[in-house]
C-alpha cells in the first residue's frame, strides 16, 4: 500500500513532537549574584564567596525548604514533587501547590472562582508556609495559572501573585 510509509512516517513525526513538547525543560537562569560554575553538588558557587549569602527566602540557613517539606500537610507526589497543602483532591482548597525541588520553582492552580479572592488566599497561605514576604515571594520561581474547566479567558496566562510586579489584574 503506497500511503502506509507516509502514514507512518507521519505518525512517528507527531510522536516526535509530542515527546520533545513534553519533555523540553527550559535552562533555568542564574540567580543574581552567582556565577555560572557549578560545584560538586550541583549548587551554584556565590559571585563573591567572601561575601555573606543571604538567606533565600523559604529556606532555612542550609538552603533547606522553610517547613514547607515537613509539613503534616505536605505530600511528596513522586521524586522531588511535593504538594505543598495536600493533594485536595476534594477541591477544600480555592488553589493547589505544586514545589519542583529539580527547578526550585513553584507552580500553583487557582481552582475557583472569584479568582482574585483565591489568587489572594494562595498568597497569603504561601507567606504563611515559606514564612516570606511579599517581596520575597516576588523573587521565588511562582508560577500561578487557572484551568480552562475555571476560567477558559484566563487559562492560558500566567496571572502572577497579586503583589508581584507584572500579575494580571483580576477583578
């Protein structure tokens, strides 16, 4: 059959795509006042190692994560993927939290609306958890957004915290 080579050919590509979608990792940036030169561990060596690091903020003096790992409401969903207050799997919660310890980000979901009122209770629980202010939540890696099955017009922005610079304003 003469199409069965293009259609395969057609589907591998698709496969292709999909995997390389799905798998593309972006290389995260370097935080400000560290050089690109990794040490044995896999930290970043500080710019100025004579200089005081300060503490990053949801962190402990170690770098560890402040209690928000141990907490009794945190649950590690695979390697390294921690959900933060719990995998509210019965929607108590306006919003969900993901931690990524591999990027040392955050992503969260805004689950109901009023979104603004839950964007905002997001934010307030993760001062509350990380024990960092506004300022300091501002420079962690938060990433805030809302399924389409919420908000179809919002879905694919990326809203920010409400007192970060750049969030989307919500009513």
């Amino acid at each position: 059959m003469p199409g069965k080579p293009l259609l395969i050919g057609l589907l591998l590509t698709a496969a292709l795509i999909t995997w390389l979608v799905v798998s593309w990792r972006p290389t995260p940036a370097v935080p400000t006042g560290f050089s690109p030169t990794s040490l044995p561990d896999g930290t970043m060596a500080p710019a100025d190692s004579a200089a005081e690091q300060p503490v990053i903020p949801g962190r402990d003096e170690n770098g560890a994560i402040h209690d928000a790992l141990r907490h009794p409401e945190t649950v590690e969903l695979s390697e390294g993927v921690y959900a933060l207050f719990g995998e509210n799997l019965t929607r108590e919660q306006p919003f969900v939290v993901t931690y990524y310890a591999f990027d040392d980000s955050y992503r969260a979901a805004i689950l109901q609306e009023p979104l603004a009122a839950s964007r905002q209770a997001l934010a307030r629980a993760l001062q509350d958890r990380l024990g960092a202010s506004e300022a300091e939540l501002c420079a962690l890696d938060v990433r805030v957004g809302v399924p389409v099955a919420v908000n179809p017009a919002l879905a694919d922005r990326a809203l920010g915290l409400p007192f970060c610079p750049g969030a989307v304003r919500l009513e």
